[in-house]
C-alpha cells in the first residue's frame, strides 16, 4: 500500500521535502511508517520520535492501521515562552 506523507516545519527542512510517500505491506501501522521514515531519512531523527502524526486529519498513535491512500501529516509541536 502506498502513503503519503507531509513534513510541517522543522520536520520538512531536515527530510530536505516537504512531502514523500512510502510503500508499506498491508496491516501496517504507523509505527511501521515510523520505521520506514527512519531508513528513508536518518536526519529526522531523534526529533521525529516525538512527532505528532494526524492521519486524514485525525490525531493517530503509533498502533494506528493505515489504509492504502492514507495522507499522514507528522509535525513537531515546538513550545515556547
């Protein structure tokens, strides 16, 4: 199956693209996708893992199943003062 997924900043600038797309078997999750992104794009990496994943505009986890077509956002949500 094939997903789709769109790097909000700072995530884009690290991935070096604001969007890609990653072949996944069926069943996976996104922890799967997670993974994936990991070989695809090291440089993401620590940041990522406390990324925010929306998956068709709802908030997913990491157990989520992901369906062949998905959209999956994965931005890093930044705190300030």
């Amino acid at each position: 199956m094939n997903i789709t997924i769109e790097f909000v900043a700072p995530l884009n600038g690290l991935a070096g693209a604001n969007r890609t797309s990653v072949a996944l078997p069926e069943g996976g999750t996104l922890a799967n996708l997670v993974g994936a992104l990991r070989e695809q794009f090291p440089n993401l990496f620590p940041l990522a893992e406390t990324a925010i994943f929306m998956v068709d505009k709802s908030l997913a986890h990491r157990e989520t199943v992901l369906r062949d077509g998905d959209r999956v956002l994965m931005m890093q949500i930044l705190g300030g003062g």
